[in-house]
C-alpha cells in the first residue's frame, strides 16, 4: 500500500527569526548588503535576502525612532547637538 504524500510543497528556506537587537540587525543587515554587492546570487536568493533586508531596515529605523523619543523625553521635547564643548 502507498504511502501518504502530504499536498504541501516543502519550504525552500526557514523563515529568518525576528531581529533581538539594533546591534543584530545592523550586523545582519551589513552582511546581505554585502552579498547583494557581490552579484553573485541567484535570482531568487537576491530577492529573498533583498526582502529580509528590507526588514532589518525597517526594524533598525523603528528602533532609532524610539530611542530618539525617549531622548526628545529626557531633554525636554528639543533634541540638542551632540556638542563636546
């Protein structure tokens, strides 16, 4: 008797996990930017790497903005120069 076959295709790839930290999504942003710049991926491992960079950006930019809204908090809604004066 056969053998039942499921009618889901396997995944090519996992899904990446989620960034931890600015600090790890930089990196990991870092590294596709420089495998992108290599031009020696496939098509269709340039556009999965090109999305997940797109996503480590999008989280690195909503990390800075929070981090500049604490800091508009702690100096009185007026962000000042990062003056050594």
């Amino acid at each position: 008797m056969p053998t039942p076959t499921s009618s889901r295709a396997p995944r090519e790839a996992a899904t990446p996990a989620p960034a931890t930290s600015y600090e790890a999504a930089l990196e990991e942003l870092e590294q596709l930017v420089a495998q992108l710049d290599a031009g020696k991926l496939p098509l269709d491992q340039l556009l999965t790497r090109y999305q997940r960079g797109a996503e480590l950006l999008t989280f690195c930019r909503a990390r800075l903005d929070e981090v500049e809204d604490q800091i508009k908090v702690l100096e009185g809604s007026t962000l000042k120069p990062w003056d050594a004066n």
